[in-house]
C-alpha cells in the first residue's frame, strides 16, 4: 500500500463556511441610483440613434430607476430562460452587442460548456439598493446611454442532487443602449471588490456522470477518473450512512476541475492547493437549521488520478462524511474530532491494518513516543510529517473510541461537541466526563495503552 502514505498528507478538508470575498459585497452609494431630475426625463416609448451611431457623451434621456431596474430584472429573466431551455441565440441576446469581442466570446464558451447539464433551477436575483458606481468601459467600446452595476447573484441547483439551491455572486455592469439593457462586463466590477464567481462551465466543457447519489461532474480528459469516482460514489455515501445515520440529503456533487486555476476558484482564493487531493467545501451552512448550501467534494485530478481504488475510496468516504455532518458542524470545532471521524468513516472496512492508517504514527508509537494529548487545531494547519501525524493521531483516538465505548457513541459525542464549536479544555473535559463517563487523563491513557496494543 505504497499509495497510503503519499495519500495521508493530501487529505485535507475544508469544512468552513465558503462564502470567501466574492460573497461579500460592499454596498457603496452609486450616483447612477438616484432619481431623476429637474431637468431629466423618463424614457416610456420612442427609441434613440442606432447603436452604431452612439460614441462618445450620450445625450440620451435617463430611464427612471424602477423602470431601469424592472429592465434589467427582465433581461436576467430572459438570461435564465436561455441556459434552461438551452437557448444560445436568446442567452447571447442579453450580451451587449457592440461590447468587447472577447467577453461575448466568453459568454458563448460559457454557454456551450454547459452542455447538457441539467438544472431544477437557474435564476439571477438583482438587489437594486446595492448598486456600485459605474466603470468607465474599456477602450474601444462605444460609450453606452447609461451603465449600472447593481448587486446580482445567482440561485442554482443540479436536478435531483441539491436539496436546497445555493447563490453565488456576479459581478455584473449592465449597459443601456437606447431603450435595451444589456450584459456589458463581469469582471470590471473586481477593483471594488465585487467578483463573479466561476462555475466548472467557465473552464471548459462540462462531462457528467449521474449515479443514484451522486453527480460527477468534470470535462473532457479526466473521464477515467470521473468513472472510477462514479463507481465508488454509492458505495461511499451508503457506508457514511451506515455510521452518521441517514437523516442527511445523501446526494452528493462531486467537482473534478481541469486546472489548478479552476480547483482554487472551486475551494477560494484563501485555500491553498498544494498537495491536496480532495476538500469538502460549502457556501451556506445553517447549523440550528441543519441545512447546507452547495455543498461539494473538489477533487484534485492531478493528485487523485494516481491513487489506486482504496486510497481513493477513502478520500471519497472521508469528505462525504464532512458533507453528511456540516449540517451540525459548527465553525470552530475541534480538528482532532472533526477529521478523526472523517478518517474513522474512510478507513472503516477499508482491509487497511493501523499500521498502514497510520504509518507515522505507528513508527514513533514502536520508539516510545506516545501523544501527551489530542492533536490541536493548529497541528492541522501544519506541513508535511506534522499534519501527517495529526490525523493519524485524531484517527487513532477515534478508532480507541468507538472500541471502547462503540460506534454510535463515537457519533453522538461527534454531534455534541461539533454543535458546541470552539470550546475551553475545562469545557470540553465536561463534555467527555458528561457523554463517555471518564475523566480526559483516564481517557488519554487508555488511548496511549491502545495505541501500544495496535502497533506491536
């Protein structure tokens, strides 16, 4: 099992909420929202000089701020129409015509990655009180009559996989030419702040593989990894299901991005890609609800494509079950508990002996190097043979747990202490002594004598 010990130190998870910079917005007052004035005049009807003939300062009356709003709402209307019935002439219609060749031609990719991917739901949302002033647009393009850069995001959901469709922002400006609005930038909005968020569809054409809990989406090239997740995809949420219980939706997406710069618009700009082989990551998490937005599992193709099927049905089991428990996770838990229960679903019924788990830890345990205590967040947060013995650490005491005190203790402890989030040691002592009836030293030095067991 040579693979297991270059997969330990690629096992990382990301269960935070990933709402990350291109989900938080800056409402800045925009001269372009205000009311008309003395002197201007809502257009109703008629219709200005071609848009050929616009260039330079328009003279061009300004719409009033609803009917501008109550256009531009229609246009992503018209937007959202197109990607459902796979409408190209109808969705290239709300690109501003005489704009940059280049965005057009990005938005026609855009369209034509999609594919055959198939939505329960694909809607744009506009927030008209969260406008930002207006760029100037790029040389070359003829000046507009009026441009506007309101708050826009949108609401999607994979048919038959997300329970509950999730929102991401756009970084839209609209420009108006005439009577007609149109999609005019994404991406010029970014120097305040304001970035539209990429989907797989942005990176190249999308490939799918629908199985009975699962979505696997990638593109052309990675195919035979797409296949092997897919035939390890059931397999892996019914065995989640087996520990954490199936009060969870047990539909997962799974990502497989081409490039690196496509896995770090999938996991955020703050998420650092080295070595990593999969990450479990959501963009809403409402933990007294219980509910998870756009939860996904982003494989790393460069990485995972040389794990042969076992490593590789442990990554899966491993990240699924962050999925399964996000919904009662809250930010801050601890880390030894968090990924020591991830890594206690991967490797259960893997065939894998402790020694092969936990190659490092079992060294140092046969030299006499027993843990003082349970690994802390901020060994998780280390490199290299610190972060490995940190999970092999937090897996083994999970493991210690569930031998001694069973399997669904082991969840209901998972399910107390991640609902309490960051908590104090004195505590966190309370929680053990109150849910497993020993004290954390008794607790500590009966792990120590179980780790000697294991690896003699």
């Amino acid at each position: 099992m040579a693979d297991m010990g270059r997969f330990r130190g690629w096992l990382v998870a990301l269960v935070a909420l990933t709402l990350l910079a291109g989900l938080v917005l800056v409402s800045v007052p925009s001269a372009g929202t205000s009311t008309p004035g003395p002197g201007d005049t809502a257009l109703t009807s008629g219709r200005p000089a071609p848009w050929e003939a616009l260039g330079g300062a328009s003279h061009a009356p300004s719409i009033g701020r609803d009917e501008r709003a109550d256009a531009v709402r229609e246009l992503l209307e018209r937007r959202s129409s197109a990607v459902l019935r796979r409408d190209e002439a109808a969705f290239l219609n709300t690109v501003d015509p005489v704009g940059e060749a280049g965005f057009r031609a990005a938005q026609r990719a855009m369209f034509d990655n999609l594919g055959d991917l198939v939505f329960g739901e694909w809607r744009y949302t506009l927030d008209a009180g969260q406008s930002l002033p207006p760029p100037a647009l790029p040389a070359g393009v003829p000046a507009a009559d009026e441009l506007w850069a309101p708050k826009v995001e949108l609401r999607y959901a994979f048919e038959g996989v997300d329970t509950t469709p999730t929102t991401r922002s756009l970084g839209y400006l609209f420009a108006r030419r005439g009577s007609d609005w149109f999609l005019v930038s994404d991406t010029a909005l970014e120097p305040q702040g304001r970035r539209t968020w990429r989907g797989p569809w942005d990176f190249g054409p999308c490939r799918w593989l629908r199985t009975r809990h699962g979505l696997v989406v990638g593109h052309p090239g990675n195919e035979a990894l797409a296949a092997a997740v897919g035939r390890e995809l059931d397999g892996a949420v019914a065995a989640v299901s087996e520990v954490w219980g199936a009060a969870w939706p047990e539909q997962v997406v799974v990502l497989l991005p081409e490039s690196p710069a496509e896995l770090q618009a999938m996991v955020g700009p703050d998420f650092s890609l080295d070595g990593i082989a999969a990450v479990a990551v959501a963009d809403r998490v409402d933990t007294r609800a219980g509910t998870v937005e756009g939860a996904r599992v982003v494989i790393n193709p460069r990485t995972a494509a040389r794990l042969s099927p076992t490593p590789l049905r442990v990554v899966l089991r491993h990240e699924i079950t962050h999925v399964a428990a996000r919904g009662v996770t809250v930010d801050g838990a601890p880390m030894w508990l968090t990924e020591g229960f991830a890594d206690y679903v991967g490797y259960r019924d893997s065939g894998l002996s402790p020694a092969q788990a936990a190659p490092a830890l079992a060294r140092g345990v046969r030299a006499g190097a027993l843990p003082d205590d349970l690994p802390a967040n901020r060994d998780f947060q280390a490199g290299g043979d610190q972060l490995d013995l940190a999970y092999q650490r937090a897996w083994s005491f999970a493991v210690h747990l569930t031998t001694r005190f069973g399997e669904q203790q082991l969840v209901r402890l998972y399910r107390r202490i991640a609902a309490a989030g960051p908590t104090g040691t004195s505590t966190m002592d309370s929680i053990l002594t109150e849910e497993l009836g020993v004290r954390r030293a008794d607790l500590l030095d009966s792990w120590r004598r179980h780790l000697v067991a294991a690896f003699r």
